[in-house]
C-alpha cells in the first residue's frame, strides 16, 4: 500500500509539472499575440500616416497644376482680348469688374449666356447662307464662324472682358468635374442650422439639419450653404418676440458679413414653402415647445458648459490645454501670439493669432478635431477663425463682442472635455463707483444732411410720410427711413427700421421684411440698421438736426387707427448732450414733471414750455426750435393758475426742492451667466429694466431695487445685500444711512419712474401712487438673519430665498434641543450621513 502511494504521489508531481509547462507556454503564446498586435498597430498607423502624407502631396500638386493652368488660360484670354479689342471697328469701354461677388458671379452667367445664343445664332446664320449658295455644300467650321463673328463685333465685349469660347468650355468642364467629385467646403459655407432660444439674453446653438431639430416654441435659422446664397428664419407657432427679433439679428450679421447679398426669407409655422423643405431634408411632424425645456431655465443654465482654452506647447513638443476662462468671456482675452480653443460641447472653434505660430496653428486645429471625435452625440464640424475675419456664430459666444449672451446649453453630463460650473465670486461693490462709461464713439458716415425718405408700416405696406412731418415718429407704429448720401463720387443708400416699443409684433416684422425689399430695389446696395425706439444711433438722431419727436399711441392718419388723440399732450425733454436730446410725450399731470427736465405742453390754441431750474440749455433749446418760437416759456416756480389747470391741478412732483441735478445710475443684478454677476447700464431707458433680473438704480440720495417678475428669490437677496453694501461702501459724502427701497415691476411709483426719460403708463394696470408702494430692503433682510419657530418652518412661513438645505441652522435654540435632542453645535459635529436621518425623522 505504501508503495503504491508514493506511485501515486510521483504520478501527481509528474502532472503538476505538466501543467506548469503548460502555463509557461501559455503565457508565451500571449506575449506573441500581444507583440504581434502591437506591431500590427504600428503598421497600420504607419500606412494611415503614409497615405495621409502621399494624399497631401497629390492634392498639392492638383492645386499646383490647377493654378498654372488657370494662369496660363488667364493669359492666353487676355492676350486675345487685346488681339480683338485693336481689330474691332467700333470701340467699346471696358466695364470695370465689380467688387461685389454676387454681382461678379451674375455677369459672368449673363456674359456665358450671352456668348452661347451668339455663338448659336451665327451658327444657324452660316449654314443657312451655305445652302443657299450651294446646297450639297458641307457644314461651316463653328470655330471659324465664331472667328468671323469676332472680328465683326460679335463677341467684341467678351472678350474684351477676357472671355473666349477655349474659355467658356474650359469652365464648364471644370464644373462638372467639380459637381463629380467630393469638394473641400469649409464648415461654415456648409448649409446649417442655428437655434435661437431664450426670453431676455437669447442664446444661439447650432444644431442638426432636419425637420426633427424644429420645436414650436423656437425660433431657426436655416443658412442653406454659399452656394445656394439663401437664408431661411422660421418661425415656430409659440416663439417669443425676443427669440423673433435675435433671429432677424443674427440672420442680418450672416447676411451682411458672411453671405453678402443673400435672401433673407421670412417662414412662419405652417406658411413654409416647398423649397425650404427641400432645403431642409424633407418635411416631417415638429415637436411641441415643451420639449425644448423653459426659455427661463435655458437662460439660467446659460453659459455654464462654455470655456475658452489656450493651446501651450510643452519642452518635449507634445500640446497641451490650459482654461482661460469659463462662461462669460471677452474679446480681450484671445492675444494675437497664442491659438485657442472655444468648447461649446457641440461646436469648436480653433482661433488661431496672427502672431503665433506656423506650426502651432496646425497642431491646435488637429487637436480641437481630435476632441470632437470622442464625444458620442451629434457635432458640428470644428471651424477655425482667423483674427479680423471671425463669423457670426464666433463672436455671439462673447459678451463684448456679438451683442447678446448666445451659449449653447446643451444637457450633458460634465466629465471629460466638458466645463465645470463656474464658481460664485464676492461682487465688488467699490469698483462699482470706479466703473465710467465706456468712451466709444459712433463712426459718422456724414453730417446727416442727405436726401431722406420715410415710409410708415401700415397693413403690411409701406405709407410715405411728408416732409413737414418728418423727425416725428409714433411709439405704436413701425417705420421705414431710408438715407441717401455720397461718398467718393458714389451713390450710398443707408435703410433704418425703426419700431416703436408699442407696435405690434407684425409691424416690427414687417418693417424688417419691407427693408429687405426695398434694399431688393436698390440693387442689394443698401447697408440696413434696426433701430429699437430710445435706442436711436447717434447718425440716426443727426439725420432730423436735433428735431426728434415721439407721440404715444399710433399715428391718427393711419387706417388702423381707432383711439382719437387728447386735444393736450406733455412731451419731456431730455438728453445727456444736444445731439442726443429728443422730446417724448409722457403722461399728463403733474406727478410727471421734475426739475432736470424741460416739458411742453401742447393744447390746440398754445404752447407752453416748462423749464425745470435744472434743466440743460441744450434742452431749453430743443424745446424752442422743435416745437417753434410761439411757444410760451414758465419757470419752475413762477407757474400760472392756467398752467396747473391745463396740466391738471397743482400737487407735489418728484425732487421738488432738490438743489442739485444728480444723474442716475442702473445697475443689472442676475444669474443668468450661472452665477450672480453685477454690470452697470449706461444711457438707460424704460425697457432696460427686464422682469428677470433685479436692478439697482442709485439717486445718490437713495437707493431703489427693482424686482422683476421674472427674477428668482436667490437673485433677489443677493441685490439687496448688494445694495446694503453699496450704500455702506459710498466713497462719496452721501450719508451712509441713505434709505433703500425695493420696487416692485408694474408697482412703480413717481419717486422712481422720474429718473426714467418718458416713463410710458400705457400698459401699466394697477394704481399708479407717489410712494407708497416703497419698501425697506434692511427690513427684507433681516428676514433672512431672525430665527423661526419648528412650526414656522414646517408651515414654510419663511423667506423663499433661505437656503431649504439647511432649515434647521434657523430653528430656534429651545426648540432645536427639542426637537433634535441636542445643541446645533453638537448636531454640526456628527456625521453628515447621520445629521441627513436625523432630518428625516
């Protein structure tokens, strides 16, 4: 038995030793496998690279090949051309090339054309001729027909235009060839689609061309390529009139500065044509507004994925990334010696500086394509911008750069490649005072003393307004100001549409569309500005020399006009210098007067004009000149009983007694960039104040904060602490227990609504007061500080603004022992898994 155990035992050693040999070859045979794949790899990034390479020299040399030959066929034109321009009887001008290369590409088609049915029509000509003299005789030569035509004067004016028929049939070989094979279009010449989306600081997106991209609730921008030189904005049934307007902004940039002399086409929801069908891939069902997410929402989210990086090249050659900033950017930070990356999640630009250099600007495109592919959700193509020459959709993603805050926000997860929120900074409300407007001046274009035409929007159609009335608009009217002028020995034509903060969402869109023909007739020559009313340019206000008037209401000679006008109207005159003042009819009463102003009053027999002690001279005089000599001038003080009876009874009006004139500051409070972000507002005006923000208007003898509808709690606080600490920091001699007071929209009382030029009562529904409707913001505050019983807080009779997370760090001490059976110190102390479970309970 012992013998045959140790047998046995042999017998297991020799198969244990069996199975170690097996395992050595094993992993032999996986060191082999995983050699083999590596050298796989190798050669295939090998071939990749070597066919990259010989694929860059083939197209070297076809662009090589392609600009000889077209040098040569340059040459050989001209030469020809001046061969035939000597040996024609009669001489013709050469037409000068024009510098617009829509209108380029349009005369050499009507030339091309021309050319064929002449070449045609000699054609038929000379057999014609040959049978008659001989009818068995064999068809001419076209060539030597074409010849004959030439000298005769037949294609005298092509080619003295360059052009011959080797030329014409070369150009159409070359576009077929070209239709035949794949084209090296740059991203944005590519037909896309572009999302505008948001209530108050619209954002723009490009997103997926096809009907499944539309939503009702929006508004899109359909640029169909540069080849087809069309722009489509379409309308959903429940977009905005913000999203609407942004949209005409963005598509006029494109037109202007991208697709010069494009159609801008105008497609309302249901009222589109088959050609935008066709140009958007097919027509299908479009989704409800709902599910494109709460224009509130998207703006809140607003800039939170968006970061600009700048490339860096590290010592061993390899790149690297390093973020410049996230969220909110400014042209500033891009320096001409450095390329860099802006991530939008799904777009990517690579902006590359003039300075900076030849081979980094290669490697940093290759790196922006190369993160655009590990992301597994539609993209656009990466774009590369170069300095002086950035499109459109570049620039919007800047705050000082393309006029609105337009990120994208689309909902992906953060991770790899992604920006991170953008953390809360301490605002500092010193600077604020240190904060001057910016010093930019407006480019006049001239003196503004061109010939000028003026058209209302009236039905959709343009009413000429005459002379006499020109430099008087309506605020519930739309209109059309078209400037003609010279410059360098050329006719210049300059359109504005102007719309009033009253007209209607049809007007405005007509006077867009009705701009776009009018620019139609004109050639395509015409430069087009938007004007918003008390927005005016400062070329726009020159054009009238310092005689502009806006009337409430609509105009009473238009058709759709139903309100008869007052028989007394007040105007208030206001301007921060005399090119800038205008008159703006206000409400009639004597809460609306205030000392820095002038006012007239207007009746059918007179015209009286109340000069306030504060009042500017440049106002004094626009009020003489605008509303002529026969007027009547009163001082503040020295009124008749006539005066108050016309303007409705003597009573108390804001800064009565105030000794010196204090100009106004706003400030805008708001979360819309992800974090609370103070930025002051200059030459403010009414529609400024937007209900979802909250604004700080400082009178230097207090301090207003005003509430928009629209404004989240969190905003709310936050401004108000502001202003606490605004007013507590005043380096001027202001007395530091100055009063603030909220407002809130639509309760606005006279005591703010005077620091406003024209504040317009129109839509206003609610009772109008003096003061009354003026809170303390230190007792909002202390709201927010005091403690709260446990039945308080179960019953939420708390401030929205308190943080719900932490609701038991304002639980009065007695009854936090209570209810938790210990201090809150002790309950700060313990684990957080254990303070959640003691909540909950």
């Amino acid at each position: 038995k012992e013998k045959e155990k140790e047998k046995e035992k042999g017998k297991e050693k020799e198969r244990e030793r069996e199975r170690e040999k097996d395992k050595v070859k094993q992993k032999e045979l996986d060191k082999e496998r995983i050699k083999q794949l590596e050298k796989d790899k190798e050669t295939e990034k090998a071939k990749l690279e070597k066919g990259n390479k010989e694929k860059e020299r083939i197209e070297k040399e076809k662009l090589e090949k392609e600009r000889l030959e077209k040098e040569r066929l340059e040459k050989e034109a001209h030469a020809q051309a001046a061969e035939e321009k000597d040996e024609q009887k009669t001489s013709q001008k050469k037409r000068l090339p024009t510098k617009n290369p829509i209108r380029a590409r349009q005369e050499r088609d009507i030339v091309e054309k021309e050319a064929a049915r002449l070449r045609e029509e000699a054609k038929k000509a000379e057999e014609e001729a040959n049978k008659s003299k001989n009818p068995s005789a064999a068809p001419v030569n076209q060539a030597t027909t074409a010849g004959r035509n030439t000298q005769v004067g037949g294609f005298g004016l092509l080619y003295a235009l360059g052009a011959n028929e080797y030329l014409f049939k070369k150009r159409e070989d070359d576009k077929l060839k070209k239709d035949s094979e794949p084209s090296n279009i740059q991203p944005k010449d590519m037909p896309r689609l572009i999302h505008v989306k948001g209530r108050r600081n619209c954002f723009v997106r490009q997103v997926e061309v096809g009907y499944a991209s539309l939503n009702k609730g929006d508004v899109f921008i359909l640029d169909c390529g540069k080849s087809a030189n069309t722009l489509y904005q379409w309308n959903g049934s429940e977009a905005n009139r913000i999203e609407k307007g942004k949209g005409m902004d963005i598509a006029k940039s494109i037109k202007d500065k991208e697709r010069v002399g494009c159609r801008v086409i105008i497609a309302d929801e249901g009222k589109e044509t088959d050609d935008f069908w066709k140009a958007i891939g097919g027509k299908g069902p479009i989704q409800t507004a709902e599910s494109a997410g709460d224009d509130k929402e998207a703006e809140q989210a607003i800039r939170q994925y968006i970061a600009l990086h700048k490339v860096i090249k590290k010592a061993d050659g390899k790149l690297d990334i390093s973020v410049v900033a996230e969220g909110r950017l400014m042209k500033e930070m891009l320096e001409p010696t450095d390329c860099y990356l802006l991530d939008c999640v799904s777009e990517m630009y690579c902006w590359t500086g003039s300075n900076s250099e030849i081979k980094l600007r290669s490697a940093a495109l290759k790196l922006a394509q190369d993160l655009m592919v590990e992301r597994h959700f539609w993209t656009a193509p990466v774009s590369r911008e170069l300095p002086g020459s950035e499109q459109v959709m570049f620039k919007e993603r800047f705050a000082n750069w393309g006029g609105s805050l337009p990120i994208t926000v689309q909902q992906v997860a953060s991770g790899k490649n992604t920006a991170a929120t953008k953390k809360q900074d301490v605002i500092d409300v010193v600077a604020l005072y240190k904060n001057k407007q910016p010093n930019k001046e407006e480019v006049m274009i001239d003196d503004g003393k061109g010939k000028l035409t003026i058209w209302r929007v009236e039905e959709f159609t343009k009413v000429e307004i005459p002379a006499d009335k020109h430099g008087q608009f309506f605020s519930g009217d739309s209109y059309l100001v078209l400037y003609a002028y010279i410059w360098k020995n050329k006719d210049c034509f300059l359109i504005y549409f102007w719309q009033g903060r009253n007209s209607t969402t049809n007007e405005k869109g007509a006077s867009a569309l009705l701009t776009i023909e009018q620019n139609e007739t004109l050639k395509g020559e015409a430069k087009q500005v938007r004007v918003v009313q008390n927005k005016e340019p400062k070329h726009f206000l020159t054009i009238f020399q310092g005689k502009l008037i806006i009337h409430q209401g609509k105009d009473p000679e238009a058709k759709t006009t139903v309100d008869k006008r007052s028989e007394v109207s007040l105007y208030q005159v206001k301007g921060s210098s005399a090119i800038f003042t205008r008159a703006i009819q206000t409400r009639l009463g004597t809460a609306s007067l205030n000392p820095g102003s002038t006012f007239v009053l207007t009746t059918p027999s007179k015209q009286y004009a109340w000069i306030g002690k504060q009042a500017t001279e440049s106002e004094i005089a626009f009020a003489k000149s605008a509303f002529g000599p026969q007027t009547i001038e009163i001082k503040e003080g020295a009124e008749s009983s006539e005066w108050w009876n016309l303007i409705g009874g003597k009573d108390k009006y804001p800064l009565l007694g105030q000794p010196n004139r204090q100009e106004a500051r706003l400030f805008s409070c708001s979360m819309g960039t992800g974090v609370f972000a103070v930025d002051e507002v200059y030459s403010f005006v009414q529609d400024d104040l937007l209900n979802d923000d909250v604004m700080i208007l400082d009178v230097f003898t207090a301090v207003y904060v005003w509430i928009g509808s629209l404004s989240t709690e969190n905003e709310r606080k936050q401004a108000m602490e502001t202003a606490c600490a605004y007013v507590a920091a005043a380096p001027d001699d202001r007395d530091k227990n100055s009063p603030i007071w909220s407002v809130k929209a639509g309760e606005e009382p006279f005591v703010f609504t005077t620091y406003f030029h024209a504040w317009d009562y129109s839509k206003r529904k609610g009772q109008m007061t003096y003061d009354s409707c003026l809170s303390s913001v230190r007792d909002a505050l202390s709201q927010y500080a005091r403690k709260y019983t446990y039945q308080e807080i179960l019953d939420k009779k708390y401030p929205k603004g308190i943080d719900g997370s932490i609701l038991e760090e304002f639980l009065e001490d007695e009854e936090f022992n209570q209810v938790f059976g210990m201090t809150l110190e002790e309950f700060r102390k313990q684990p957080l898994w254990k303070r959640q479970n003691m909540k909950r309970g």
